[in-house]
C-alpha cells in the first residue's frame, strides 16, 4: 500500500541544519497529516538545531517569521498549522528575506 509522500523544500539555514535542499516524507495511508505534524516529524527527525530555529524557546509556538507556503500558497491564507496536508503537496520552509 502507498503512503502519502509530502515534499519538504528547505532555504539558507534550514538548508544548512538539514544538509538538504529537499526532502520527501511518508506518512502511513489513511494519517491526519497537517503542517504541524510535519514539523514535528522534522523536528524528531534534524534535532536540536530545527529546533531552536523553527520554535520559540518559551512558548513552545512557531516562530513568527518563518513562511510555509504548500503548493505556492501560504499556510496562513488556509489553515495555518492545522493546514491538512495531501499526498504529492510540497511544503516550501522561507526563512525572512534581508530588506536594506
């Protein structure tokens, strides 16, 4: 039986935690799968490091200045982190771009 597979996109300093510039994630068949379970897959899976950059220390919430954009659109327009997610979806992580 197929799973359902999300693509994982990483930029700059996630790229750099991960080692990766994409990666592809299995859920079993049937699994609730969100942007939230995503993250905490790789959180489970990069450690300590994704950790620190993807959530804040004393609240224990996302930080505010990352982006999640699921097929191009941005997670906040839909669901936020209870975004379900759908097999064959591509998740872009997009740290905050530099102004000056």
């Amino acid at each position: 039986m197929k799973g359902l597979r999300v693509s994982v996109r990483f930029f700059t300093t996630l790229r750099e935690i991960t080692g990766k510039r994409e990666e592809t994630l299995e859920f079993p068949e049937g699994e609730h799968v969100t942007l939230a379970s995503v993250l905490k897959r790789l959180s489970e899976r990069y450690g300590k490091g994704f950790v620190e950059y993807v959530y804040d220390s004393k609240t224990g919430d996302v930080k505010g200045f990352l982006q999640f954009l699921i097929n191009g659109r941005s997670a906040s327009t839909l669901k936020g982190l209870e975004t379900e997610l759908a097999d064959g979806d591509v998740l872009a992580i997009i740290p905050p771009v530099g102004g000056g």
